[in-house]
C-alpha cells in the first residue's frame, strides 16, 4: 500500500456477545497520561517543513502524528508568518485516505487572520464528517509575528477550541472518533507551531460498568446489532504487516449507543485506537432485564486484516 493511497480495507469485522471479562491490563492507549510532548511527525509527500527543538516550521503542506489519538486535550503555540498565510490543525484526521491520496477527512481548526467567516481564526471545520456547531465567538489576533495560545479539547462526541485565552468554538455530534494530529500550511508564507503538547483522555471511568448489567445475568436479553461501521486500517500497523483481532469490552446503554469503551486485548496500540472509534459509531437495540432496557457490558471484536 502506497503511504498516501486509501486504507479503507474491506475487513472482517465481528461481535461477540457473551460474558465480558478483563483478561490483561489494558494497554497504554486506552488509560491516558500526563500532558507531553507530541511526535515525531511524518511529513505528507511535496510538503516543505523543517525542525529546531519542538518548534516546527511548515512552508507547504502538510505533517501529521505517527500515531492515533481520539478523546484528548492538545495546546500549542502558532504564529503566522505573513498577513497571507493561512493554516490549521485537523484532529481525528484520515489525511490521505480514500480514492484521492490528498483527500481530508477530520476536524480542521483555522488558524489565519481572519476574524469572521468559515476560515475565521479558531473555528472548526467538518471534512467529511459528522458536527454540530454550537456556539462562534470571533477573537482577536495578534500580528502574524507574534505566538499565539491555542487549546483544543475533544471529549467523545463534543469538541471546543480556546485561543489566547478566549473561549471561540464549542461543537456536539461528533462521529468520527479517532485519527491523526495533522499540522498544515495551507497557503502563503507558511506557519511556525511549537510547544505542541497533548494528554489523552480515558475512554471509560473506573470503576468500569458501574450499575450496568452482564448477559450472564437472569432475566436478561441481549442486546443486538442495528448497525455496525468497519474501522479504517491506521497506516503505521498496515505497513508493518500487523493484523489480528482487537477484542474490546463496552456499555451498550439503554438508549443503543455506545458508551464507555475498554480494550481487553490489542496487538498494537492504533488497532485499539481505531476499534474503539468504530465501536462508539455501532447502534444496537438496547438489552433488557426483566423487559425494561438497561445498560449491559458486552465484548466485541474487531478483526484486522490486510487480505481483501
């Protein structure tokens, strides 16, 4: 598979409903850490960047993480530099994947000189994926020269941007939930980020499943598939010739969403990271107890695999 060519491997993809039970410690992805530094970056092909210490100038184009990341905070610093350059943070992001290897695909964050519009400074931008804009608050900006803060959190289905302080974007309805950090000149003379740190969110409280109900349990009906989403093969894995199955534990609420998520068993950390998304994206007809719906702990399994 080209780097840049789509990943959208058609796969095997299947549930087991039975009785859940934690056999390993779950893996580092799933329980979050301590704000850090991010990287190291993978440049995209015909971009022109060039690093010193943890900033990172981008002229053209395009560089994006080397691995997944779905419920996180992320901070950096920018700075313009020109009154014509433009750029952006896309999170959650399948730069590449599709028919066209420059197709994008995420939440895309506006950084320019701009204070009204689509392309204001700190609005987002759904590309090719499910928001819900709540609420736009234009911000000032400091001359292209100077550094600017940012803050982006995006926790489950919700995502709010903050800059220099000053709340600008809140947006719901999220449905992709995991993907690559991609930094982005878009035009003019290019952007300088540095001090990128990130801190991944858990994707379950703990203790895991409180009040909810086991399908080993009398009186119980389990909950069944409605429909069901393939994960996106993350590149890191599928060109190391990693497959195998990621088998996950998770709370299908009494509505049929998916709620909290856990990984049992993963042979690498982005198979877990885009299982988990696929999970949070299935609908189920909710399990019931004693006829009433009823929030229940299943497993589910999720197979990768490079054969078509």
């Amino acid at each position: 598979m080209r780097h840049g060519c789509p990943t959208l491997i058609r796969m095997a993809a299947a549930i087991a409903l039975v009785a859940a039970f934690c056999s390993q410690a779950e893996i580092a992805a799933q329980s979050g850490s301590r704000l850090g530094p991010v990287g190291p970056w993978v440049a995209e092909p015909d971009s022109r960047t060039s690093y010193q210490g943890d900033s990172v100038l981008i002229q053209s184009g395009s560089i994006r993480t080397n691995t997944l990341y779905s419920d996180l905070v992320l901070l950096f610093e920018f700075r313009l530099l020109g009154f014509d350059s433009e750029g952006s943070v896309i999170v959650r992001s399948w730069l590449g994947y599709g028919s066209n290897p420059k197709s994008e695909r995420g939440y895309r964050l506006a950084l320019t000189t701009q204070t009204a519009g689509t392309e204001a400074i700190g609005r987002l931008t759904a590309l090719g994926v499910g928001m819900r804009e709540l609420s736009f608050r234009p911000t000032t900006w400091s001359p292209p020269s100077q550094w600017q803060n940012c803050e982006l959190r995006v926790n489950r289905d919700k995502i709010a941007v903050n800059v220099n302080g000053n709340s600008v974007t809140a947006a719901e309805q999220l449905n992709e939930f995991a993907g690559y950090i991609v930094l982005q000149s878009r035009r003019g003379s290019g952007i300088e980020f540095r001090n990128i740190r990130a801190e991944r969110l858990p994707h379950a409280q703990e203790p895991f499943g409180r009040g909810a109900h086991r399908i080993s349990e009398p009186g119980v009906n389990v909950p069944r598939v409605l429909a069901r989403t393939s994960p996106a093969y993350p590149r890191e894995p599928f060109d190391a010739g990693i497959e195998g199955t990621v088998r996950l534990e998770a709370i299908v609420e009494a509505t049929g969403l998916v709620g909290d998520v856990r990984v049992i068993e993963a042979l690498h950390p982005d198979l877990a990271e885009a299982a988990i998304a696929s999970a949070r994206n299935w609908r189920f007809a909710p399990g019931t107890k004693d006829g009433r719906p009823v929030d229940m702990i299943v497993t589910m399994e999720l197979t990768f695999s490079r054969r078509k």
